[in-house]
C-alpha cells in the first residue's frame, strides 16, 4: 500500500485479522484512486463542455445578428 491513511487502518487491526483484511484495504486504496481520477475526468469534461456552449452561443447570437442586419427594414424584429 502506498497511501499512509491506508496503511495507518491496516495497522489499527489486531494483528490476528490483517492478514485477512490486506487484500480488501488494498483494493479500497485502488478504488480511492479510481474515483479521484472520474472526478477529475468529470471536471475536465463539464469544463470542456460549457466552455463549447458557450463559443457555439457567441457564435449564433453573431449569425443572429448579421441575418437580422442582413433583413429588409420591414422584416426586422425589435429584440430586447
């Protein structure tokens, strides 16, 4: 085991159980770092994705405003 936490609750056990339970503390170590790391992954992907909604609304509101600039006068709507 390589985390201290880890290694610290391994050796709470009475010696009697902490050959049984190693296998199970490790496994929850490599847990441990499986989860950190779909947390990060999450963070990076939510990232990615609002910073995508937020390049593709610019750019619809920029399209948004040529069509209406492109408009005859008769045909252009009052936005607010």
């Amino acid at each position: 085991m390589t985390t201290l936490f880890w290694r610290n609750a391994l050796a709470s056990l009475p010696p009697s159980v902490q050959r049984r339970y190693a296998t199970t503390f490790e496994a929850a170590e490599r847990f441990e770092a499986l989860l950190d790391m779909a947390i990060e992954v999450w963070c990076f992907a939510k990232d990615a994705l609002a910073k995508t909604s937020r390049v593709a609304g610019r750019a619809m509101r920029g399209t948004a405003q040529t069509l209406d600039h492109a408009a005859l006068p008769e045909d252009r709507v009052e936005s607010y």
